[in-house]
C-alpha cells in the first residue's frame, strides 16, 4: 500500500537544507525569494514586520545568486532569502531606523554586515520593523507602528529587533539580522521562540549600523536554529579597519564546534536571575531546559552576580548619555527631516527635532544629556561607568567556576499591546536579565524552550568573550535533543 | 597705581596630512565646497571614525620639539554642542587625557634677555565645517571640506606679561610647526589661529583677575594689537570701578577694538564624555621614539650653534634661524663658500633684501645657495673685488648663470697683475704731478684722489689691496 508522506514546505528548511536543494538543483533562488515575498504579501498586514520590501533587488539578487550556484560557486547562503533590521545602511535602500527622521534616508552605502552577507550570496528580502531607533522592547515605539506577535496578534513581540524577529518566527524570511544594546535581540527571540546570538562586542563591525549606545551596541543573528545562527555569524563576524572597536581576533569554524559533546560542562545558575518577578510558568520552563543539559552531561552550579540588580539603573544612565550624543546629527540640516518654513536656526533644531524623535528617544535624549551635564557627570555617568566594572568583574569570577551562564531571556512571555506604554519603568525591567551582558561586553544567546500558555519562553546562555561557537554549540545539542526551537506560530 | 597684564594662548594648528584625522578625505585647501567631505565628515548615520595615525605623528613630533612629556595613553572625547557646520552635533577632541603634556619654550624679549614660556598641554582634535553668510541673501551655505581636518591645539600656561611677549611666543610655535614640518602654519588659510585669554591684576597681587577670551586674531599684528586694546580696555573698566566679566570678545580690526560675543552664562555646557566610538590613544615608546627620529636640529639649537661654531652675533643667529629653509640655505652657502661670516652677510644682507624687493620666498630664489656659495669662493680668492660681486650677484639673480659665468661674459676679473697695475699708476702719477707733490709734502688725504683715480682706469677691476701698496710705493717721498 503506497503511501504519500507531506513534503515540509520551503519555509520550513533550515539554510542548511535549503542550501543542499539550492546546491542540488532541485530549487533555484528565484522560486525560493518568490515563495517568501508571497508569504510577505499574504502574511506582512496583520504582522508589519517589514517596514520596507525590496522585491525587484531581491528577485535580482537571486537571479545573481542562481547564476553563481550554477557555476559551482557560492557558499551555504547563497541564494538565501534574509531580512535586515532598518538599522543597517543599505546602499540605495531606505534605512529609517523606524523614525519618522529618516523616514526619508537613503543610505549611499552598505552597513559591513550587510556588505558581509551579500558577498556570502544572501538574498535581501527588505527591512524589518524596529523600536525607533532601537528604544524599547515591545516595538510599539516605531514610527511606523507596533509589530504584532505571530503566536498572539494581541501581544508585543519584544523589542528592539521585534520585525526581524517575527518575520523569522512567521517564516516570512529565512534569517534576519538585528542589533542587541540590551538585549534588543535575545528579547525578542525569546519572546517569538526563535534563535537570536549577541556576539562579544567588537565581533561583529558596527560600520553602518546606526549608532544607539556605541559602547553596547552589537549585531547578531536571528534564526529558527543555532545551526543557521552559527551560518549567518560565520559570515558576519571579523575585524573590520572601518570600526576601530571592532576585534582582531579570528573567527573560529563555528559549524565545526556545533556537534562537541557536553559532558562534563558547567553551568551557572546565578540566584540573582531566578528571584523575585520571574514568572513561575517562565522558571518552570527554564528549569525544564536545565534538567535536559544534565542529561546531556552538563553539570549545574549555583553562582551569584552581585551587583546585577544596578544593571538596569546603570544602563539607563550610559545608553541614553551615549544615545545624546549619537542622536544630534540628526539636525534637519543636511538629511532626514526638516521641520517646514523654521523661524530661525533654533527653530529649525527644535521642531525639526521635535517632530522628526518619537516620545521613547526624546526621554531617553533628555536622561542622557542630564547626565552629562556640568555638576551631575561625576553622580551619575561616572559612577555608571565604575559600577559597569564591577558587573563585569562578577562575570569575570563566575566564569573562574562555570564555563557558561543560563537563565531566563526575560521574566516573562510576550504581553499584551500597549500594556507597559505608560510605565517605561516597568518596560525596562523586561530586559533585567539581558543587559548585564552587554555592559560587559559578553555573548549571549536566547533560544526557545517549553513554552507557557501557548506562548514561547526563552532560555539565555551567557559565555565568556568571544565563546560564540561553544554558545552555538550548547544550543544546538538542546535542539538535536528536543523539539522546542520547530513549534511554529499559527498561519495569520 | 601699576598694572600687570596677564596672558595665555590657545594655538590651532593645522597639521600637515594628506587626509583627515577621523576620514579618508583629502585636506587639500580651496576646493569647491563640500568635496572634501566623505561620508564620515558629513555626519552621516553609521558611520564611525578611524584615527589617522600620521596626526598622532605630528603631534608627538611636536610634543618632543617642546620637551613635552607624551601621554602612553590619551583618550578622545565629544564635546557636544549644536551648530550647522559640525555635523555630528560633536566635536571630537582630547579633554582630560590630551596627548601632549607640560612642555615649554623660550622666546627672547626685546631687551635680549631669554623667558621660557609653560606650555600646559596640546591635544588632537577634528576642525568643524564652515559658514558661509555673505554669499546667500537670508541664507547660510555650509562648506563641510574642512570638517574632520586635523588640529593640535596647543594651549599655553598665562606666563605673558605683554602683548609682545604674546606675539614673540605665537611666533616662537609657529616657527617651530614649520620647523618641524607639522604644519605649513598658513595664517590666511586658517591653519594656525590664535585665541588670546587676557586679564589684568594690580602689580604685586597674586590673584588671577577675570579674564576674557579673544577671538579673530588672523595675523600676529592684529594679535598685539587686540591685547593692547583689551589691556586698557579693562583697566579703564576696574579704574572707574566697574568689572571684568568672563566672556569671549571678538576682535574688528577695522576699528581696532574687542566687541562681546558671548558671556560665561551664555556659555555651552560641552557635556565632556569619553568618545565610545574611539579606543584610547595607547603609545608604546618604539612609536614615540620612531615619531621623533627624524626631528631636525630645532631653531634654539641651531641659533645657538650658529653664535658658538660661526662666530656670529646673537641677532644673525636670529635672522638667520627666522626659518628652517632660510637656516638651510645659510648653511648651504657657507659650506659651498667656505666662510659663515661671509654668507652670513649676503644671506641677510643681499639676499634677504632681493627677496623682500620681488616678494619671494626663500624656497623661490632664483640664486641657488651653490650659486652665493660660488660667489663667496670668488671673492675670497680675489677673482672679483667685492664690490663687483654686488653686480654678479645682481645678474645671477636676472638669471645669467653662475658667477663664472657672469664674470666671464661681463669680463670682470679683478686685475692682479702688479705690472699691469704699476703701469696704470704710472701714467695716473705722471698725468697729476701736483697732487703727487702735495702728497709728498704730507698732504695724505690726496691719496684717495688717486686710488679713485686707479680704480676707475681699470673700470673697477684692480685689486684693491695691491693698488694701495704700489701707490704708496710709487708715491713715496
């Protein structure tokens, strides 16, 4: 008796799979860019997960792609589809960073990690959704509005790189790239059960990519797994002379690490990240992942980060200071928008300005320039910057013990729309357990474990500078092993 | 009652790069606006700045012609205020960890004496844009080619006591920028601007008074005179029993006075904080001591040299130090001629007057420092008398050639032949027999009569010394 087994459809490969059919023959970049920009079409309305699509360049650059593939050449992303955060310049098209101020921005030239990714052969399918620029964590601070969770079109998907992830999670896109300065990938990863890696800072070129807090900021990978996390970052990671904080280190074979044994592993569970607002369905999730890597080998030990709860009040003092700084050529004067018929040059600045910044960059714009001013940068940037020490010296001891760190990506699931929009306290605690690393500097990554009513949970590893491939590694032997990171929202 | 004045320099110099501290961008002066600037001077978003090594160079260069202590590590900084031609809405700078610190020089006051004066420290740091008011009705154009230019600003301890003293230490750094080759020091162009903190105290106080920043001091005349005005100017003000207030003034030179431009109060705040895009300046001492290999003998050096080992006054050791090409060109000349004094004497005598007549500069004088050397030879082994010279050197100068060359077209060979010049006595002594016998009765002042008389036979060219001895021979009683 015959039997006729579904094939998975293509928006159900991994890059791995979709570069073996590419590779093969039996798929061209053409049908594969076609099959994703229809399910942008169909599914993007209720989503606005894309803030711009590039369907003529994407079908172009697949074409190109197919040509290269024909001719033997390539490697595993050519020919696939991926977005990019509207934060990374792309050359001729639009980057708004979601704000009404560049609105009108066209970048003459490529971010390096858009740059890296195109020379792989990535196929780039448009720009995703964002917290204006990249200021929040539900993304309803977007000038072109809140992106809606694909697993509760009432929820927020986490913020800032809330488009890029929905589109991964919806399957509107292969892989897309985001930016972390506080966890604005690993959040929302977390919250719309993806993969999502912030590297060490200074793996990943900041060249292009529009400056939030310099001295946080880092690009990463969104993905459906860490094997297709560990395909992206191998193309978008290395020293680049165009960013001088950018590292000279080589770039290890992160897909040569991906099947290393765990035995023996150490994990720290700092008590700090398991305390008071966690969510109990969240912990028992969590706590469900940590038993599977004791079966794998790995071996459990109670750590503390003690100064982790002034991580959030520290970096509400250095991303905005950074952030009021970074923000001030955006004047009206040689791009972006311009206020109409200004009385005078303050004019012009003023409501430029006011117009051009939604209300999230004009609070933290204002904490910011507070804290630098005459009399108040010794209270609080500087005393911002010595307690940034000692946060990074509770990592330093931990990893003395441990050799990677786990707990929640975040307290909790996704939560409604507009719930936490008038309390930006309450907001910011969404990535109390995310922003320590990057005032360290610190990998991290999120990846989905059992989720809660329905909605995905996170679990965050946290590894020493520069251990992204053993970060990948860990989360990919959870994938081999469980099914968590597969479960995929329902169609729209 | 007396006063004493008290004043401080801020010093931006240009450095000499081809690009950009922060940007690959040229640096060239005078092209159309606006391109000269890349992506990175406009302010674009994303972009970040890459140091340019070759400025921290010229900064340490600097650092060590003033016996400044390099820091091993320095950081850059953003002061951050609004204007249209700073595109980040910042300006990259040093601020608390400059890379240049306390360094001084000396500069010598009119009384000859020597002063050194403290220099506080000098640091890195990005020139803004330029606004350009006159040349749009209601408008303002903005010329971004000079955003991201590399500057040194070099600020001075307020060890000046006068408006000369002020000028006599700008000059003293822009002789050594140009010295140094770190900048071409071109005050018209803009590459090296003078800012002057003024202030005044009654003799004997030991408080600072308040001062004022002067600003649009283009030329080290306006300098002194801004300072002289200013110094009354707040005398007046104390004396009537009013005060000093803090502010920055400007300086129109059409009226020769300070005008208020802005107030303490109307003051910035900069907000200082460590540019996060920058990792701090960390200099080992292989690259201070690579930086420095090359520095040239510095002007005090040199001029000191000059007095010891040529034998020459204080004040042609000055003239001739004034800069290094002029240093150079002297040395050249006194090796090609073999005697400094002598080329002491046409280098600040003949040569410096044809190149202040046809306004040239030294490095443009159709006289090549082998040329005056050739010339000297000449002279001292009594090819030309010296008077003649003055005539070669006339026509080397008008591009005749050499000094052979011109002596031999124009045939001026001194005449040492002691017969030929004998004969030429003869006839003189034998045409004037009554100027010969007032001579001989003691008259010795006809002497003269006849040496002119000798000389202008032999059209200039007799060697003077012989003509004096065989007239005195022949014209013995």
């Amino acid at each position: 008796m015959a039997y006729h087994i579904e094939p998975k459809p293509l928006h159900e490969l991994t890059i791995a799979e979709l570069a073996q059919r590419l590779r093969g023959g039996k798929l061209t970049s053409v049908e594969l860019t076609h099959h994703y920009l229809e399910r942008i079409k169909r599914l993007d309305p209720q989503l606005n997960a894309f803030v711009t699509v590039a369907a003529d360049a994407a079908l172009a650059a697949a074409t190109h792609a197919d040509a290269r593939l024909a001719r033997g050449e390539g490697g595993p992303l050519t020919g696939i589809p991926i977005a990019h955060k509207d934060i990374f310049c792309t050359r001729g098209l639009r980057t708004s960073c979601g704000s009404r101020m560049l609105d009108n921005f066209i970048a003459p030239y490529d971010a390096t990690a858009v740059e890296r990714l195109a020379a792989a052969g990535a196929v780039v399918l448009g720009k995703t959704n964002m917290d204006e620029f990249a200021m929040g964590s539900s993304n309803e601070t977007s000038f072109y509005g809140p992106v809606k969770n694909p697993w509760d079109l009432d929820r927020v998907p986490g913020g800032s790189s809330g488009g890029s992830a929905a589109a991964v999670a919806a399957r509107l896109c292969a892989a897309a790239t985001g930016t972390d300065t506080g966890g604005s990938i690993r959040q929302p990863a977390a919250l719309c059960g993806i993969t999502g890696i912030k590297p060490t800072y200074g793996r990943v070129s900041r060249w292009g990519m529009i400056a939030f807090a310099s001295s946080l900021d880092q690009a990463g990978p969104m993905t459906r797994s860490a094997e297709d996390a560990a395909l992206l970052l191998q193309a978008m990671a290395g020293f680049d002379p165009r960013d001088s904080t950018s590292a000279e280190e080589a770039v290890p074979d992160y897909g040569a690490q991906l099947g290393t044994d765990l035995a023996g592993l150490r994990i720290g569970l700092p008590r700090e990240y398991f305390g008071a607002g966690l969510d109990a369905g969240v912990a028992a999730s969590i706590q469900g992942a940590i038993r599977e890597y004791e079966r794998l080998g790995a071996r459990i030990i109670d750590i503390s980060l003690p100064n982790s709860p002034l991580s959030v009040p520290v970096y509400y003092v250095v991303a905005p200071a950074e952030c009021s700084s970074n923000l001030a050529r955006f004047d009206g004067v040689r791009y972006g928008h311009r206020c109409e018929a200004p009385r005078d040059l303050e004019d012009l600045y003023k409501c430029s300005r006011a117009e051009g910044f939604g209300s999230e960059v004009k609070r933290r714009i204002m904490i910011g320039t507070y804290a630098l001013s005459a009399g108040y940068y010794d209270a609080y940037y500087l005393k911002a910057q010595q307690i940034r020490h000692l946060i990074s010296d509770d990592f330093r001891r931990a990893f003395e013990q441990v050799d990677v760190i786990m707990g929640p990506t975040s307290p909790t699931t996704a939560f409604p729309l507009g719930a936490k929009m008038d309390d930006p306290v309450a907001m910011y605690l969404n990535d109390i357990y995310t922003i320590a690393t990057n005032l360290a500097g610190l990998p991290g990554i999120s990846i989905p474990v059992a989720p809660v009513d329905g909605m995905p949970v996170g679990l965050q590893i946290i590894g020493d500078y520069f251990q992204e491939g053993r970060l990948l590694n860990i989360a990919h032997r959870l994938q081999q092993a469980t099914d968590w990171h597969l479960a995929a929202p329902p169609e729209v | 009652m007396a006063w004493e004045t008290v004043i401080g320099l801020e010093i931006h110099t240009q450095l000499a790069t081809r690009s950009k501290i922060f940007s690959g961008a040229p640096t060239t002066f005078g092209a159309a606006p606006n391109t000269q600037a890349c992506a990175i001077d406009l302010g674009l978003p994303g972009v970040l700045p890459v140091l340019n090594r070759q400025a921290v160079v010229l900064a340490v260069r600097f650092g060590r012609a003033i016996e400044a202590e390099i820091a091993e590590r320095s950081i850059f900084a953003r002061k951050n205020y609004f204007y249209p031609d700073l595109p980040k809405g910042y300006q990259i700078s040093q601020y608390e960890l400059p890379v240049v610190g306390r360094g001084r020089v000396t500069i010598v006051l009119d009384d000859g004496s020597l002063k050194t004066i403290g220099v506080t420290r000098a640091h890195l740091e990005e020139d803004a844009g330029k606004s350009l008011h006159e040349d749009f009705h209601g408008l303002t154009g903005i010329d971004l080619n000079r955003a991201g230019t590399p500057l040194l600003e070099i600020v001075s301890e307020p060890d000046m006591r006068s408006a000369k003293e002020a000028v006599a230490y700008a000059r003293k750094i822009h002789q050594i920028v140009r010295w140094i080759g770190i900048s071409d020091g071109n005050m018209q162009e803009g590459s090296f601007r003078v800012d002057a903190n003024v202030s005044v105290r009654r003799e004997g106080e030991a408080r600072l008074g308040t001062r004022t920043e002067l600003k649009n001091l283009n030329s080290f005349r306006f300098l002194e005179k801004a300072i002289t005005f200013e110094v009354e100017r707040q005398i007046e003000l104390i004396e009537a029993g009013s005060r000093v207030v803090q502010e920055t003034r400007l300086y129109d030179p059409e009226r020769d006075e300070t005008r208020s431009m802005r107030t303490k109060e109307e003051a910035n705040d900069y907000r200082y904080f460590p540019d996060p895009d920058l990792l701090p300046l960390v200099l080992d001492t292989a690259f201070i001591e690579q930086a420095a290999a090359d520095l040239p003998e510095l002007p005090d050096a040199k001029r000191e040299r000059f007095r010891t080992a040529y034998g020459h006054t204080e004040y042609d050791a000055s003239l001739l130090t004034a800069n290094r090409e002029l240093a150079d060109y002297f040395e050249a000349v006194a090796a090609a001629g073999g005697d400094a004094k002598l080329a002491a004497n046409w280098v600040n005598g003949e040569l410096a007057a044809a190149l202040n007549r046809d306004g040239r500069e030294m490095t443009e004088s159709p006289v090549s420092a082998e040329m005056l050397g050739g010339l000297i030879t000449r002279i001292r082994d009594n090819t030309i008398s010296g008077k003649l010279a003055k005539q070669v050197f006339e026509a080397m100068w008008n591009g005749e050639g050499d000094a052979d060359a011109v002596i031999a077209a124009r045939g001026l060979k001194q005449l040492t032949d002691s017969g030929e010049i004998e004969r030429i006595i003869d006839a003189i002594v034998a045409a004037n027999p009554e100027q010969a016998a007032q001579y001989r009765s003691g008259k010795d002042k006809v002497f003269g009569f006849f040496v002119g008389q000798v000389m202008k036979a032999s059209k200039g060219k007799a060697n003077p010394q012989q003509v004096n001895e065989l007239l005195k021979a022949r014209l013995k009683p």
